[in-house]
C-alpha cells in the first residue's frame, strides 16, 4: 500500500538525498505495517521522534509500535522544539 512519510526540521537528515528538498518521502509499505515499522530503519534516535501524527492525528509513543498504517497514510514527524 502507498503512504507518505514527512519529517520536519532536523529530522529530514534522516530521509534519503533526494527526499529532503520535499521533507517526504513516498513509500510502499505491507499490510499491518506499524508506526515503528516506518520509523527503524530509518535509525533515528527515539529521544528525536517527539511529536507522531497520521493524517493529523497525534499517536503517542505506547501506540507507536501497534499503530498500523492504511492505504495514503500520511506519517508526519518532529522532533522536540524549543524556543522563546
């Protein structure tokens, strides 16, 4: 199945060369892939993926690894903020 996968701000590093001047990525994924499945192999370290939404929808981190995804899923990711 087709869903797309965005990373935000320094996450982007983690995207292949040509994904990052779009900050996403589109991916072919099996059914029954989870949240975490996505997120592996991709060697990110977990203290970065902060905020985890699918179509806009906030997936805390105990869901993450039971999560599965659905035909044009879009996986978005951030890592913490900070500012003032």
């Amino acid at each position: 199945m087709n869903v797309t996968l965005k990373l935000y701000a320094t996450l982007s590093d983690y995207l292949p060369v040509e994904a990052r001047r779009t900050n996403q990525l589109p991916m072919q994924v099996g059914d029954g892939t989870t949240v975490m499945d996505v997120i592996s192999p991709l060697q990110m370290p977990a203290k970065l993926v902060h905020l985890v939404l699918i179509n806009g929808h906030f997936v805390p981190p105990a869901a993450r690894a039971t999560r599965a995804l659905a035909e044009g899923d879009v996986l978005a990711i951030w890592p913490p903020i900070a500012g003032g």
